[in-house]
C-alpha cells in the first residue's frame, strides 16, 4: 500500500467519514478530483481490514486497535435494547439504568447499587488490573465493598478514590459533560436530576458549641441577644438582620427552619420574582433552571428567574427549587471562592446525591457537569444544605459553612433577606410537611427509598 493511500485512510477516518468499499470491480482509486467530504467520494474509495493493519502507528497516534470484549453489563443493556434501533429516550433510559448502552460503561446508574452492581465491579475491576489501569481499578472495586468495609477504609485513601472520579471519568462521560457546558454557557443553570436529598441527620451541637461563653467578638458589640433573648449576632460576631435565618436566633430557644413561604421570599427578594412552576418541557426536560438574562453590549443583569417542573411532589420541588434558589445567591454573593474546602464541598455532595452510603462516591461529574459548572454545583448544594439543616454542615464541614456565612450574611442585597447561623436538628416545615424527619428520612434519620426521584 502506498505512502499517499495510507495517509488518505488516516484523514478520512480522523475527519469522521471512514471509505467504504466501491468503484468498478471493488478497484481501490484515490479520487483526488472528488470533493472530500461528498457521499461520491467516500463511494470511490475502496477500503479493507488489511489497509489498518498496514497502516504504521506513527500515522495513528501510537493507537492500537483491539478487539472489544463487551463486558456483563454491556451485555445486558445490549440485551435490553434489542437488535433495532432504539429510541433515543430508551437508550438514555437503559444507560441510567444498567450504567451502559452496550459499548462500555458511561458511570453510575442505578444498578451499582443492588447486589448486582457488586458482581459488575469485580468483573470491571479485575479486567481493569489485566489491562494495567489501576486508578480505574480501584474506584471499581470501591463498588465490590459493603459499607462496614468501606466505613474501614483509610482517610488517606478515602480522599484519594474521592479525587480520582474526577481525573479518571470516562471518556464518554466527559464528551456528554462537555456538550452541556456549552448549553449552560448560555445563560443558565439546570438541574438536570431531581435524584438529591436532604442532608443526614446528626447529633445537635450544643448551644454553647457556638456561642462560646467570653468570646470577646461578642462581649464587643454589647452581647450576642438584645432584651427579648432574640440573637443579635452570628456565631461569628457578624450581626443578624435578615427576616429569614438558618439557623437558632433565640437564646435557649427553638430552632428555625426555613419553610417553603421563606424560599418563595428570598428568591423573589434576590431575583425580582418568586421560583415559577412550568411544564417539564418548558426547561428542556431538566428538573428546574436558575435563568439569567444579561444585555449584550454592557454585561448587566436585566432579569432573572428560577423554574421548576410544576409535575414534581412537593417535597421534591422544594428540594429542586432551594437548589437553584442557591445558584441565585452564590451568584449574588459574587462567586465565593472554594479554595481549601473543595474536600468538604465534595463530601456534602456526595451526601446530598448519593442514595446509598457505599460504593463509588458521587460528584458532579456523575451527573455530567465540567470545568465551571463543577464549582457551581458544589457551592450551590453546600448552601443547600445550610438551609436545610445547618446542624449537619457545620458539623460534617465547618470550613465550607464558614465560608458561606463570610460571603452571605454581610451582602448589602442578601443580609436583609437571609443569613446563616447556628442551629441543632431541626425538621424542615413547608416542604417538608407531613414527614417524620427531614424529607427522604425516617424518624431515626436513616434514609429512606422515598427520597429518590
């Protein structure tokens, strides 16, 4: 085969377009005269199995070519989907359901997490050893452990499998990922899955955890509570004017939760309007948008607004629309930076979105968000979860509350409306009505099945 045919194969399949087999008597032409690109030229230009086998791999990029042996779970989602032709809808079904479309896996679905997603892992970890990728391997074989084993492991090695979703995602994942950007970068913010939960519980912390008896931030500004016992200032010093608090703001009294009356007020106080109920179709099949209108010339913020899928639950709908409600107000806020509690940040993902307490750790990359859009997404679930149970952050990730308490409780345009302060457990009213606990959670905090959208 010549130098001209070899590299003629090589742009035709790198420009998307491989030949196919043609021409008089299956004679091989090079139609230089054909406009590349056009269905006459790929029909002139005969091709076989030996032109790949002849072709030198400094003209492929040092590729090799292997046979695909598909995996048990590409097999069976190649099973589900049948001979034809599937539906766009039931091939997006399948894959979010076994993990794959029948030519390797695309992340976590829902079958990682039964007992057969067990079995997946072994098989996918030990065909990751034999082809020398360890990183994969590991985050597979996180899917092969129990929680008591998992529970077992390490710190130092929990913080590394949790690192290395991100730099190891699969290639077609990152493809998926990278096209949405591309959408979000037009403005707005989507939720793509109602699949998120409300914060675990965790044992109170004690009032004097907070406000610490002689904190001399407090003593200066005249007390922590004025007449009444009403909390004039944040566990930080800063003081407490909003209408609408997170948190405790009665000396040795209840705790506050933010209902769904309060969530309507905020929104319309930082975006001009309150959150609106709309077709699912109306936001492109997402489960709710945070929508920013900018003019083009200046930059400036002529609008903004936050939709929901008016088909949701309740519940659910309340936990969707505090989700976008905190885009709004890191937004506002100015972007507050995540430098030093990325970890943090991550757990609180992991635990607002992840159903189960084992297996791979979940992020947003799971959920097809890059570059950008990662920070956004964990910033907005950690403010999330403030509102929902700020007993839980402060204890499971005070750098990241404290954090948000710095950037929201002193901006002129949010400080009137909400802050965040100290709190024990409390259960969420207005949304959650009608719960034993927090919604998605028994009594006894453990969660429950009911949570999952």
């Amino acid at each position: 085969m010549s130098e001209a045919r070899k590299k003629q194969i090589v742009s035709m399949i790198l420009g998307g377009m491989p030949p196919q087999p043609g021409g008089a008597g299956g004679a091989r032409q090079f139609a230089v005269d054909i406009p590349y690109g056009s269905p006459s030229r790929a029909a002139a230009t005969a091709f076989s199995g030996e032109d790949l086998a002849a072709m030198p791999r400094s003209l492929s990029g040092g590729a090799v070519l292997r046979t695909y042996h598909p995996t048990l779970r590409d097999q069976l989602a190649d099973w589900i989907l049948g001979d034809g032709r599937p539906s766009v809808y039931k091939r997006r079904l399948v894959t979010d359901l076994i993990g794959s479309a029948g030519l390797g896996g695309e992340g976590l679905s829902g079958i990682d997490f039964t007992p057969l997603g067990m079995g997946f892992a072994a098989e996918e970890t030990g065909r990751s050893v034999a082809d020398g990728n360890y990183g994969e391997a590991v985050i597979e074989a996180l899917g092969m452990l129990p929680a008591p084993a998992l529970r077992a492991a390490v710190k130092g090695g929990r913080s590394a499998i949790a690192g290395a979703d991100t730099v190891m995602a699969p290639p077609v994942d990152k493809a998926l990922g990278m096209t949405a950007e591309k959408t979000q970068d037009a403005g707005f913010l989507a939720s793509r899955s109602a699949r998120i939960y409300d914060p675990p519980v965790k044992q109170p912390r004690p009032f004097e955890a907070d406000y610490r008896p002689g904190d001399p931030r407090h003593e200066a500004a005249g007390g922590i509570a004025d007449e009444s016992g009403r909390l004039r200032l944040d566990m930080d010093g800063r003081p407490l004017t909003a209408r609408y608090v997170a948190g405790r703001t009665v000396v040795g009294g209840g705790d506050t939760g933010l209902s769904a009356e309060a969530y309507d007020e905020i929104g319309k106080a930082g975006t001009g309007g309150r959150p609106k109920a709309v077709a699912k179709s109306a936001i492109a099949g997402d489960a709710g948008r945070y929508v920013v209108d900018r003019d083009r010339r200046s930059g400036d913020v002529l609008s903004q607004d936050i939709f929901y899928d008016k088909s949701l639950p309740a519940d659910k709908a309340g936990r969707v629309v505090a989700h976008e409600l905190a885009h709004a107000i890191d937004a506002i806020a100015g972007k507050m930076p995540t430098d030093g509690i990325d970890k943090e940040l991550r757990t609180i993902y992991n635990d607002l979105n992840n159903p189960q307490s084992y297996g791979k750790r979940f992020g947003p990359e799971q959920n097809k968000y890059w570059g950008e859009h990662v920070r956004n997404e964990l910033v907005a679930e950690a403010i999330r979860a403030y509102m929902a149970a700020p007993n839980y952050i402060k204890t499971v990730a005070p750098k990241a509350a404290a954090r948000i308490r710095q950037y929201v409780n002193t901006h002129p345009k949010l400080k009137n409306t909400i802050q965040f302060n100290s709190i024990g457990g409390f259960g969420v009213t207005g949304i959650a009505a009608g719960t034993n606990g927090l919604a998605g959670y028994g009594a006894n905090g453990q969660r429950t099945r009911e949570g999952e959208l």
